[in-house]
C-alpha cells in the first residue's frame, strides 16, 4: 500500500495526528472534517495514498465505491434523510488543498446548485 510520510491525511490514517473518528476498516478511513462547512461535515479516504481521484488506478476503483458506501452508511446513521451532498474536489482549479484524495460528505442544510 502506497503511503506519504509527508502527506497530512496518510499521516492521520497512521494514527500520528488525532482526528475525530466516525468509521475505520483496513481500507477506509472517516473522520470529521476540522473546518465544517455544514452541520455535519465528514472526510472519507481510502487508507492508501492517492494524490488526486484522477489517480486512482482502475484496479483500484473499488476504492471509490467503498468509500460512497460508507459516506451512505454515515448519511444513514445520521439519519441526514432530507438529503446530502458527496464532493471531490480534484487539483487546485476545484478547490482542492489536500492531496490525498478524500470524499466530503455534507449534510444538515440546505445545499445550493450550481456549486460555488
Ligand atoms: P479539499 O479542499 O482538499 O477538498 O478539502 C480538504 C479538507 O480537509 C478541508 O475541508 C479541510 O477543512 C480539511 N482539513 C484540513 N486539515 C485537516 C486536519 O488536520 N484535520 C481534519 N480533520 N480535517 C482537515
Ligand atoms: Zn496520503
């Protein structure tokens, strides 16, 4: 499995720098995000290290899969039924600031369309 001993996310999966845990397997990793964007605000991340979503490799495109899974199976828990945005941001045009690759989930109000 690939990791980035520089990489702030690979560095939280280690368990090196705390985080607020919400779902843990040998793949996957879900934890709340430290600056939410809505009531309830979580980071789902494959344990491995992957720069961007454009770098997952097709072998390893169950990842993605598994990592919706658990953002459903959160969203359930939280019982966030009147609906919930999932969000990856790919490289600096969209936003993106941490590069390990990483689904938001969000949830708990009322989401605008298009995004900003
Ligand atoms: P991006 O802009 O890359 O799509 O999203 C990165 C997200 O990571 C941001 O929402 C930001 O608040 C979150 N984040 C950055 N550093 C940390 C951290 O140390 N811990 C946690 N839990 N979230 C972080
Ligand atoms: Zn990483």
């Amino acid at each position: 499995m690939k990791k980035d001993s520089a990489c702030l996310f690979c560095r939280i999966a280690a368990g090196e720098i705390p985080c607020r845990k919400l779902f843990e397997d040998d793949q996957i990793l879900a934890f709340e995000d430290i600056n939410p964007q809505a009531p309830f605000h979580a980071l789902i991340i494959p344990k491995e290290h992957f720069p961007t979503i454009a770098d997952i490799p097709a072998e390893s495109d169950f990842l993605i899969s598994r990592m919706i899974g658990v953002a459903n199976k959160l969203a359930r828990e939280k019982q966030l039924d009147s609906g919930y945005r999932l969000v990856i941001n790919c490289r600096a045009g969209a936003g993106q600031e941490v590069y390990h690759v990483h689904l938001h989930l969000l949830g708990g109000r009322k989401f605008h369309w298009p995004p900003g």
